[in-house]
C-alpha cells in the first residue's frame, strides 16, 4: 500500500468506489467519469506503478480472467476495448497499474 496512491485507497477501502468484481489480489470497479456504456478498471491490490513494473505472470493472469469474467457479465458480445496507459506519453493519469474495460458502444481506432 503507498499512501498516497488513490487506488490503494480505493483497495482498502478507505475511499469508495462502485466495486462490480473482486478477487483475492484483485479488484474491479467503475470509472468515476466513464468514455463508454461500461467502463470499469481493473486493478492489483498490490501497488504497481504501471506496466512497466510488471515482473508477475500469476496477477496478469488474474487480471485478464477476471476482466473475461465482467465483460461477459456486461454482455458484451459483440466485442470490448482492454486498455492500459504508461506514463506521461502513454496517458497515464494515476499511477497504480489498472486495465481500462470499455465496451457497449462502438470504439474507434487509433485511439488517438
Ligand atoms: P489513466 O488516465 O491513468 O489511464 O486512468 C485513470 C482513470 O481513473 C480515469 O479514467 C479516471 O476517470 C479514473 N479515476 C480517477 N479518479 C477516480 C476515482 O476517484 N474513482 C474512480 N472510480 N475512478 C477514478
Ligand atoms: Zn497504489
């Protein structure tokens, strides 16, 4: 836990969130201001700066079943958007690895 990482805080519970799936190392809840129909973020609850950090296949693979698991309990058949942003360049605004889970409308390419 850093304890100045918002995500953390969201981990522990200590600031609230819409908490839609969770899982003993990880959790998943929606974007405060969300791009698409479902937008939520998966996250460790260890702190991981990014992907860069990134040196565990156990929790990648945590992460990417239980986001399988919410995009089909979304409904998202047709198809969804898994997208996580690195750094500065990259987009990235808080600093705990998360996934961004976007689905319910078409999205574009290149994102831009
Ligand atoms: P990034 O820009 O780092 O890829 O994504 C950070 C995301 O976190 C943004 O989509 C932003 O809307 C979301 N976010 C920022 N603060 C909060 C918050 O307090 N609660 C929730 N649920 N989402 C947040
Ligand atoms: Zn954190």
């Amino acid at each position: 836990m850093s304890s100045e990482c918002l995500f953390c805080k969201i981990a522990e519970g200590s600031i609230p969130a819409e908490i839609v799936a969770e899982t003993e190392s990880a959790l998943a809840f929606r974007d405060i201001n969300p791009q698409a129909p479902t937008h939520v973020l998966i996250i460790p609850r260890g702190h991981v700066e990014s992907l860069n950090e990134v040196d565990d296949p156990e929790m990648m693979g945590e992460l990417v079943r239980l986001s399988r698991m919410i995009a089909s309990r979304e409904g998202l058949e047709n198809g969804w958007r898994w997208v996580t942003n690195v750094g500065g360049d990259g987009g990235q605004s808080v600093f705990h690895l998360h996934f961004h889970l976007l689905g319910g409308r078409r999205m574009n390419w290149p994102p831009g």
